[in-house]
C-alpha cells in the first residue's frame, strides 16, 4: 500500500515538473486527451446501448434508443472550438 502511494506521488510530481518545463506540449497533450475522452466515452455509450438493444426487455430498448441519441448528440454537437470532427 505504500509502495503504491509512493510512486502514484513520484508520478504526480513528475508530472507537474514536466508541465512547468514545457507548457506548450502539455497543452497541446490535454487537448489530445479531451477528444479521446470524448470519442471513448461515445463509444462506450452507443455499445452499452446496442446491448440493450439486444435484449427483450421493452424498457431497456427505450434506455438503449434515448443513450444513443445523447451518444451522437454528444459526440456530433457541442463548441465550435472544441470540435471532434471539423
């Protein structure tokens, strides 16, 4: 447990030193990670959804129909600025 605590803390502050040292990569890094935030979490969604889907449960196929919507609407709508696809 401690051996954990110790290197996740070694992590976080070699983390934070590069950041400091090259600001404009890490920026250029977070936006990276935002989209494949974005996209993953999209994707996640519309298989969960495609589950339900499969099931025979009328309920469940609701659920499924509404995530898939918030899931394209999530994934196609938002920002200008911080669009996934252009």
């Amino acid at each position: 447990m401690l051996y954990e605590l110790v290197l996740a803390g070694f992590a976080i502050v070699l983390t934070w030193l590069w950041v400091r040292k090259n600001p404009e990569t890490a920026e250029r890094t977070y936006g990276w990670l935002e989209r494949s935030r974005k996209v993953t979490g999209s994707i996640i969604v519309i298989l969960l959804a495609f589950t339900f889907l499969q099931s025979g449960v009328v309920l469940l196929q609701v659920v499924a129909i509404v995530m898939l919507i918030l899931g394209a609407l999530y994934f196609f709508v938002e920002r200008p600025d911080q669009r996934v696809i252009s």
